[in-house]
C-alpha cells in the first residue's frame, strides 16, 4: 500500500481518503498482478473459526496448570508424580477430580480405596482401575516433607481456586474440540485429509481452515506446495506462508 501511495505523492502524512483512492486505483489499473481473496465455502469458514478458538483455549488451558504445578511442587509433590504418565497429566479429568477431592497430602492420605475407586469413575476412567488405585495410594503414602498445617489447608484453598480455572479452561477446549469435529465431519474433504498420516480429525480441520476449499486458490499442485508449512514446537498448529 505505501509503495502505491508513492506514485501519487511523496508525503509520508497518512490520508484515509488518499487511500481509499489509492485502493481504488490498484483495482482499477493491476487487478490483473492479483489474486482475489478466496472463495472458501460457509462451513470451511465455520470450521476456520472453530478450530482457531480451540487452539486459542488449549493455549489458554496452559496458564492455570503451570500455576497448578508450581504451586504443587510447594507442597505435594506426590500429586505431580502421580499424574506425571504418559497422555495423563494435570490437565486430564482423573487428576482434576482426584485433587478437586483432596488438594493436599493429608486429605489425600485419608482417600480410602472405595472413595478413589469412585472418584477414578467419575472422572471417565473404566480401564485399569484397581492398578490405578493401588498406584495412587502407593504415592499418596509415601514420606515427604509436610507444611504446617495451616499453610498445607491454605495452600489446599489455593490449589482447588487454581482447579475450578483449569477445570472450566479444560471444558471449554473439549467443548471447543467437540464442535470442530462434528463440523469438520460434515465437509466432503474430511475423508481426503485425514487420510494423511499424522493428520486426525482436530489437525485436519486446522489444515483445512488455512488452506481452504476454494479449489482455484491454487493454480498446480506446486503452487500449493509453496505454501510452506511449519509445526510450531510443543503446540500442533499448522502455520502458511504464501
């Protein structure tokens, strides 16, 4: 825009109508120098916006179970051992409900085996139940340092404050997540892209949102190619450069 703006004058003072005019003219003289915005359909265009927000709230999830996992290691470290396992971590539904429960090593240390069975229910879990529980008290048992007591209850009501964060940042990405799917599933190009390896339902729709389903966005299959991709560490978002 200010390379056009230099034809027409040199002054550097910013002018709405001048630019208007300036917008304009390159319409009027180079339309034929550029593409014209895509023309993606109503559902990828609701997908787009679904999948951008579930991103945005996974991202948004993050804060709350940093906090909680510093303020964790403060005082009960076993928590954070206890949900240190693979696809499990503070963020899962067992480790919210168990601490929402008992947010500190002496509540913990008082779960019986039936309340932790219950517990390991409510949160979802059906598989490997009793390991799980045998596993949780085995840790929930073990000697570490303690607080004093009013500071372990204090830090506690600080934890389960952090938890009610987490637990409401934790379903609005799921909820989140949900939409995309069933929105996702409902475009004819889902089967293609989640052919791919490596692409499921949640990254195939970010895929789609960036690259649309205006199929002369791209001339060839070079052109599209040129639209270089790049995974950003730690996160799963797909990112364009035209």
């Amino acid at each position: 825009m200010a390379r056009y703006r230099e034809r027409h004058t040199v002054a550097r003072a910013k002018s709405d109508h001048a630019d208007a005019m300036t917008l304009a003219n390159i319409l009027r003289v180079d339309a034929d120098h550029h593409r014209p915005l895509p023309d993606d359909s109503e559902l990828v265009q609701a997908i787009a916006v679904l999948a951008r927000a579930q991103q945005d709230a996974v991202w948004s999830r993050q804060q709350p179970a940093n906090q909680l996992r510093s303020l964790l290691r403060e005082y009960f470290p076993a928590a954070l051992k206890a949900f240190h396992v693979k696809n499990i971590g503070l963020t899962s539904r067992e480790a919210r409900t168990v601490l929402q429960a008992a947010p500190t090593p002496g509540a913990a240390v008082k779960l019986t085996t039936r309340r932790l069975h219950a517990l390991l229910r409510a949160s979802g879990r059906q598989r490997n139940l009793k390991t799980w529980v045998d596993r949780l008290q085995a840790l929930f048992h073990e000697e570490h340092l303690r607080r004093l007591p009013l500071v372990e209850e204090a830090l506690g009501r600080q934890a389960q404050a952090l938890l009610l964060q987490l637990d409401a940042a934790c379903r609005a990405a799921d909820e989140l997540a949900e939409a995309t799917s069933e929105a996702f599933h409902q475009h004819p190009d889902a089967a293609i892209i989640t052919s791919f390896p490596g692409l499921a339902d949640l990254t195939g729709a970010r895929v789609l949102a960036e690259l649309g389903d205006d199929r002369t966005r791209f001339a060839d299959a070079r052109a599209l190619k040129a639209s270089r991709s790049s995974w950003r560490k730690g996160v799963g978002v797909l990112t364009y450069d035209n």
